[in-house]
C-alpha cells in the first residue's frame, strides 16, 4: 500500500505538502527489526535541546538485558534493557547551558555532540503552523539572527497508524542558519526566536504538524472515546488492536494465494490492457474525479480499467516523475507506458506513485489504472479541488472482472486518510514523542473544523485533546498557547452567523483548562488567503503568553476580553479584563469598529460605540432596548482597532448564549472524506 499526501488545489498548500513529501518520504513504517546494538530514538541527535531543570528521559533499544551506560556533562548513569529490548535512563536535572557531549555505551557507542539544555517547545497544529519561512519568501536581515547557535528546530517527519508508534519516521535537529530555517515553521520559528532572545538561553523547537488536518486526527484513542460520534472509528481500531506494519505483513502473504484465486483476474488481466498499444475502440468516456456509478456503469463490482495520455509538463529534467492519482475507492494498480509503477489497498489512502522518468516520452505518455471495487461506490474519486492536471478531466474506461462483492473475501489493509481520520496522526507524529522532556506547546489549528461547520464541537474537542496530551505525556499541566484563528473571506456586510467567530469561541473554552492561553490573529489575517503571512506577530503574541503562563513574568500577554455588560438605557456598556495600560483604539479617525447589538428580537446590526475610560459603550439608533452585543463576529470582520496600549487586539466575543449555526453538528464518517 502507499498512503502519501495529495495536491492541494490551494498554491500554498501544494508547497506545504511537496515539502512534506520531499523530506518524509514515504510515510508506513516498516516492520522493528530486533535490535542488537544500543540505538536511541529518533528525538535523541548531536545538536539537539535537552530541557533544562528537570529529570531528562533519554530512551531506546538494544538486545534484550543488555547494560546501557550514558555519560553527559560528569554524570553517569547505568541501565539495562528489558526483555523486549526496551532501555530509558533519567538525566539529572540541569542547567541552562552546554554544549555537551552526550555518550551512550553499550556493545557499541553512540556519540551525540552539541547537546545543549534550555527550553523545548512542541509546535503542532495544521497548515498555518507548517507553514515555513521559505513559504514566505521571509529572509532575515540580521545575520547574527539567522545564524542563532542557541535556536534549534526539529521537524518530526509526518506518520500515521492505528497504534502508537515507538519511533518518529525521521528528523534531526538543527541549528538556526539562513538554509537551516527556510524549511522550518515560520510561527515557531518567530515564536522561538523571540523567546531565546528574551530568556537568554538555549530554545529548541519541535515541529508536529500538517496542513489540513482536523484536530480528530490529533487525538488519542483514548480520548475520542469518551465522544460518542467516534465510536465506530475507536470500535474498528480497538478490534483490529494492530498496527499498519503488521496488517501489511499480514497482507504479503494473504496475497500469496488471494491474488491468483479472486484478485488478479479477468479480461484486462489476461488481455494485459496495460499495455500502450492496447485497442480502446470501445472504451468509453468518463470524467475524472468520479465513480463509474454516476458514470453508468450500475450495479458494478470488482475491476474497471481506466486509461489517459499526458504529456512531460514544459522543461522537466527531473530523475524521478509523480502521478498523484489521490484516493480511489477501493484498491488499484497503475501502469505509465506498460511499466507499473504503483498498487495501493484502502479507499481513504492517498496515491501518490514516484517513478523513475526514464520510462517517459515528451508526449503521449499512457497511464492505466485498474481500479478494482470490493462494494458500494467505486472510483478516482477525490474533489477536482485537491486534483491536478494528470489526474482531472477526460479518461476512456472499460469494466473488467466483475465480483459478487457479498462474497468476494476481503483482506484487512491499513486505511485512513492524513487530513481527517481520528487518531492516525496523534499514533504516528505525537505519541512518539513522549516522553521527551518539554516546556510546552504551541497549537494553530481550527480551520478544518471551521470549514466542516463544527465549531460548537471543536468546544469539547480542543479541552479533552489539552488534557490527554498532559496525561499521556505524564509532565504535568504543562504550558499550552493556541492561536485563534486569522480573520478570513471577504468582510462582513452585515453581522450574521459564522463557522469561523463560533471556532475562535471555542478555542477561548479551552482556557478553562489550567496554564493556557490565547494569541489572537483577529487583525492579521488576508481575506483572499487562508494562510496569512504576518507570522512574526503572532510568534511575538505567543512569546508573550509563554512569558506569562510558563516563566511567570508579570507581562500583558493578550488584549482586553470581555468581563461584563451593562444595560443602560438604549445603550450597552462593557467592561475588560486584561486591558494592560488602557484601552485605546487604532483607527486614525478615532472609530470603535467591530460591534453588533440586539435586541429582543435576536436580529443583530452593526453598531455605533466610543471608548470610556476602559470601557466601550455600544449602541444603535434601532435597537432602544438592547439585550446583547458581539464584537468581531465574523469570518472576517474587517479592520479592527480596539486593543490596549500594549498593542494587543481585543479578542471576539459575545455576550448572548444563543443557539449557534453549527450547533449540534458533529462528526460523522464518511468512508470517501478527504
């Protein structure tokens, strides 16, 4: 099976991908091979950050009982793995500084150099997170900046499983160059730098993340289980209780027999219609993405065989070609010019083949592709919208093998999407991780959820994933810092519901959970795109948070929020907290934009409002007796001015308990998501 990262429609998100693609690879784990001299996690290199002040799990493998010794900056410590191979030693407690030498020993020895303790910070989230300093074509003018010994970035090569892995799939740790950053998260990058700067020592920084994502595949079996809308998903993972190097183990020899007796069978099998030179008079036309149902081809089970010519896009010279074919429902096979080049097993897995391009031609080059269909619909069949132009538009295709699907037996294959399906993302790219010794964690993500209409969910979701990942990284309430969502889309003509202002509510929930905070991006997003490229505010923003929540300081770290209101008359007065050195608005006119007041009625207008010592008072000229008053309540909200001298913005707010728009709407599954 290969199970990669699709093509985003979206210009930036193809970068974000192509470069997880690049420097992942392929993303299933092979099987562990019994280990027989001492090896160290993935987490553990030379120029890595060690978190300073506390007790330091180090960890890994070797042959069953053997002694494991490490040494580090005068201390030594002795161990012994288990019975399964299993080794973890805890590095005293130390300070800030370094480098050190890290030594492990055991039949052979590892040497780690330029080890350094301070303080790491996980980054996870979705594209806004990922997105990197490259993307943003940002450079630093200060090379003493660029060039900062004292920060160092992992990026945590992207996995997926329906268990917790042991082991990441890769990444090292680096230090800050001007090469060095450009592949690296650009919020994090901000965020750690300021941090470094401000704290005098060591940073290192952990980047978990990828675009698109919705926060279900960020969450723990465990967790999704207490929320009823996941069951089916936590039920077939709990009975299958194995992981993907196993079913695909498993697979290779189902296949040894499956093939020959059900599998590779039938017409284009044995005609061998793979093959260019293959005569298609009587193939008929179909439109790609599609399934052949909606096509006309009912009632068919089993293999359909699908053809396309395309041509070298203009100056390729690479060694190695791509054809993403994205997800098909439910297995497949692909030839380019007669050569396979590509099989996959699973309708939720995304395809994307790599082949060597010297089997192709300037033009009229022929992809075949048998789909083959174990029941219900079938076909290349993800949105136009994540297509590309190989994959979209017109293709001949012709049924081969037809199955009775109620009983054509059916292997168990690893199969779940990168971007939607819960877990696969929390086993493959965070459970890994722990326990390696953190400070905190940085979160930018919501768009997803938004975009799926639930933001009243993301109120339970957000909470419950905060206080499992504490849990299961067994460090305490350790810092957690989200950044609410950018304002997005085209402003507001008028105030009304939004999936957007109901997500940025939800994220504030979460600060009912001990040591969390919000930075806001309500003033720096783009309405025409949803990865906003004022990074360095935001790291800022979430440098003051971490200065507060973790260090202690006594620092403004976020802009007013809402306390209380008042009725008074027909107007509204409402009150702040956090409102540093005053409130004041930026608009150069003096104007308090943003507000909407109500009445009785629920019917909201855009409101008047001036500022009062540290107060706003609301009104409109329609609404005589007014009951609630929202402020930023928009996908976009347009330009906002309203912060306190500190210069952190006003976060969103409303002061009404009214049904929301995505009230109640929950996930559910769908076996041809994204």
């Amino acid at each position: 099976m290969h199970c990669m990262i699709p093509d985003y429609g979206l210009e930036g998100v193809k970068k974000v991908l192509l470069y997880i693609l690049l420097t992942a690879g392929g993303f299933l784990a092979a099987i562990q091979p019994a280990y027989t001299k001492v090896r160290l996690h993935q987490l553990f290199g030379s120029h890595m950050v060690l978190q300073r002040d506390v007790e330091v799990p180090v960890w890994g493998w070797a042959a069953p009982g053997e002694a494991v010794r490490l040494s580090i900056g005068g201390h030594t410590l002795a161990t012994r793995a288990d019975a399964s191979g299993n080794w973890k030693a805890l590095l005293p407690p130390t300070p800030a500084g370094g480098p050190y030498t890290l030594i492990v020993e055991a039949e052979n020895m590892l040497k780690l150099e330029d080890v350094l303790f301070g303080e790491v910070w996980l980054c996870g989230g979705q594209s806004n997170m990922q997105y990197t300093l490259g993307m943003l074509n940002y450079q630093e003018a200060d090379s003493a900046r660029a060039n900062n010994a004292m920060l160092r970035m992992f990026n945590v090569a992207v996995d997926l499983d329906y268990l917790p892995k042991e082991n990441i799939k890769g990444g090292q740790w680096q230090p800050a160059t001007p090469e060095n950053i450009r592949n690296f998260s650009g919020t994090a990058y901000f965020f750690g730098q300021y941090l470094q700067e401000h704290l005098g020592v060591p940073v290192g920084l952990i980047s978990s993340n990828l675009g698109a994502t919705t926060i279900e595949t960020w969450m723990s079996v465990g967790a999704l289980s207490a929320f009823p809308q996941f069951a089916p998903i936590v039920e077939e993972i709990r009975s299958l209780n194995k992981n993907f190097a196993q079913l695909e183990a498993e697979l290779k020899v189902y296949r040894e027999s499956w093939d020959e007796q059900y599998y590779l069978k039938g017409p284009g099998i044995e005609q061998n219609w793979q093959n260019p030179e293959t005569d298609i008079s009587d193939w008929k036309d179909i439109s790609i993405p599609n399934f052949w149902e909606w096509a006309g081809l009912e009632g068919h089970d089993g293999a359909v065989w699908f053809r396309k010519e395309f041509d070298l896009p203009q100056g390729f010279q690479g060694d190695t070609f791509n054809i993403a074919l994205n997800q098909i429902d439910d297995y497949d096979i692909a030839w380019v010019n007669g050569h396979k080049v590509g099989e996959s097993f699973g309708n939720r897995n995304w395809r994307n083949y790599f082949f060597p391009a010297s089997i192709l031609k300037p033009v009229g080059n022929v992809l075949v592709v048998r789909v083959f269909d174990i029941g219900g619909l079938g076909g290349l069949y993800t949105s136009a919208f994540w297509g590309n132009p190989i994959l979209n538009g017109k293709w001949k295709f012709k049924p081969g093998l037809k199955i009775d699907a109620s009983s054509f037996p059916t292997p168990a294959v690893p199969n779940g999407s990168f971007f939607t399906h819960p877990a696969l993302l929390y086993n493959g790219s965070i459970a890994p991780l722990m326990p390696y010794a953190i400070k905190g964690a940085i979160w930018y993500q919501g768009e997803s959820n938004a975009l799926d209409g639930r933001s009243e969910e993301y109120q339970e979701l957000l909470p419950a994933m905060i206080r499992d990942w504490r849990a299961q990284w067994g460090q305490g309430d350790f810092p957690f810092l989200v950044v609410q969502l950018a304002n997005y889309l085209e402003e507001a003509l008028k105030p009304g519901p939004s999936t957007w202002a109901e997500l940025r509510e939800a994220q504030m929930k979460a600060l009912e959970e001990p040591n969390t905070a919000i930075a806001t991006a309500i003033d720096i997003g783009d309405a025409y795109d949803i990865h906003p490229k004022n990074k360095w505010d935001l790291g800022y923003r979430l440098s003051l948070a971490a200065r507060k929540m973790a260090y202690g300081e006594d620092v403004v770290y976020a802009g007013p929020v809402y306390e209380s209101m008042t009725v008074e008359g027909d107007k509204v007065r409402i009150s702040f907290s956090s409102v540093g050195g005053g409130l004041i608005t930026k608009d150069k006119y003096g104007y308090v934009r943003g507000f909407a007041i109500a009445g009785a009625d629920k019917q909201f207008h855009w409101a008047k409002a001036y500022l009062e010592g540290n107060s706003v008072v609301v009104y409109h000229p329609e609404v005589t007796d007014p009951v609630a008053v929202r402020y930023a309540w928009a996908d976009n909200p347009g330009p906002l001015g309203l912060c306190n001298k500190e210069g952190l913005p006003a976060l969103p707010f409303r002061t009404d308990d009214w049904k929301l728009s995505t009230a109640g709407k929950q996930y559910t599954f769908d076996p041809h998501g994204f």
